[in-house]
C-alpha cells in the first residue's frame, strides 16, 4: 500500500503533493488535508481533546477507517465516502473523470488528479492556499444548522453562506443532514458554504489546509450532543437571570403607540 500508512492510530494518505489524515476523534472522524509538509497544530473548535481508538484497515486499492457509528472508505486515488454502522452511505466526495486526447496518454491519473479532484488548492502567498472541498449532492436530503444568518430559510439545501462573522450574522459551520450525519468545517478562515443541488462545497480564502470533522447517528440531537462533546456546552442560566425582563426602550416603545 505505496499510498497508505498508518500512523499514531490514524490513516494518512500521499500522493503526490497532498497528504490526507484521517483520525478517529470524539465520536467521529476529523479529516485534514494539505500540500504543505506537515498539518497545523491547531484544533480550533474542536477544543476539547478526543483522539479515540478505532480501526483502521488497509487493502488492496483501498482502506477502511472506522469509529463509532460512522466509517470512511478511501481509494488509492484518495476519494473518501462516509458511511453509517448500518453501511447506509452519508456523503462522499465530488468526483468526476473525464478523457482527454488519444488512447496514447501515459499518465491518466495526472489527468484525473487536475480536472477532477474534490479537493483542490491554489497558492496565495507562503504556506496558504484558497482550497476547496466538494462533495456530491443529494436531492431528497435536507439541510440544517450552520449559525444566524439574515434569511427565511430553514432548509438550507440550495443556499450559499458567507462563513464569516458580522453584526447580526453567526456563522457556525456545523450542518446537520437528514441523512444522519453532521459535519463541522474546522476552519476560521473567511470562506463559503455553496449547498447547491448539483455539489456540496466548502471553500476558505486563506488556509493552511483542510480540515473538517464529520459524525454519524440516529437523531438529530444525538448528533448535536456528539458536536457539543467535542466543542464545548453552553452552561445553564442561572435561576435568577431566568425572569421576566423587559427593557426601557420597550416600555417607552409602548407607551408612545
């Protein structure tokens, strides 16, 4: 497996200028990727240490990574699908080949890597790119979470989403699918979330790579417990903040009308 090893009880691919990293963490799997040398030490939202024990197994062409109720299967040209413990797919990666020239060509795999790779890099200056990642998109699945945005939709299957915080707009990566998966972009950079219904796509302006965690489970909020277990839980209000409250502009609001 001249493109696999595993490593501090994760699964990295290279090939290439990319290393891939696929580790079990929390209840799901956190997947990083770059053309650097080396990933960032920074684990961002994913600020409560979890590196689990799962199983990771190579093959012919191909390797298995699993933990908890989800698992990743990656090819020896480096596409990830997600799948449920009931081997149900969740979500896999945007990929398209096509064939250019003659029956000649020598090398198709530079070929395919160049037009057709779900995840791509542009350099911006030192070790940064303007990366992207796609996946491909589900017609019957719905959409949800993803922070406060200015919009009616609940839905969000078909919208695109500044990740970028503003006043009156929170961005909080974390989607959760009817499908039953969730999966959080671990990246601070200024980017977009496109949720279209030909591609699902994550895009980040200035990064040093990808990174994202993804998670699987049976109810919705099994899944926000999971992301939570992981990134931290808001406390409880205390009693005394739990009243009645009404401020003097609104009083003053009412009194005028």
């Amino acid at each position: 497996m001249k493109f696999f090893e595993i490593k501090d009880g994760a699964l990295f691919f290279k090939r290439r200028q990319e290393i891939m990293e696929i580790c079990p963490w929390g209840a799901g799997l956190r997947v990083r990727a770059t053309q650097n040398r080396s990933f960032s030490d920074k684990d961002w939202a994913l600020d409560v240490p979890a590196k689990a024990d799962g199983k990771i197994e190579l093959f012919d062409d191909h390797a298995i990574v699993r933990n908890g109720s989800i698992y990743a299967v990656v090819t020896d040209f480096g596409r990830i699908s997600f799948y449920n413990e009931k081997d149900e797919l969740l979500l896999k990666e945007y990929y398209r080949c096509w064939e250019y020239g003659t029956k000649d060509w020598k090398d198709l795999d530079t070929i395919i890597m160049q037009r057709a790779a779900a995840r791509t890099y542009r350099a911006v200056g030192g070790d940064n790119y303007a990366l992207s990642v796609r996946f491909e998109a589900d017609d019957n699945e719905k959409l949800f979470g993803m922070g406060q945005y200015q919009q009616p939709q609940f839905d969000l299957k078909g919208c695109t989403l500044e990740l970028a915080q503003k006043n009156t707009q929170a961005s909080v990566p974390y989607l959760v699918s009817s499908k039953g998966y969730g999966l959080l972009w671990n990246n601070p950079a200024i980017g977009r979330a496109t949720l279209g219904a030909n591609v699902t796509e994550f895009t980040a302006e200035s990064t040093r790579q990808i990174d994202y965690w993804i998670n699987a489970a049976d109810t919705p909020a099994a899944l926000v417990e999971q992301y939570t277990e992981l990134t931290g839980r808001v406390p409880m209000m205390p009693k005394w903040a739990m009243g009645f409250w009404q401020c003097s502009f609104a009083i003053r609001h009412r009194m005028r009308y």
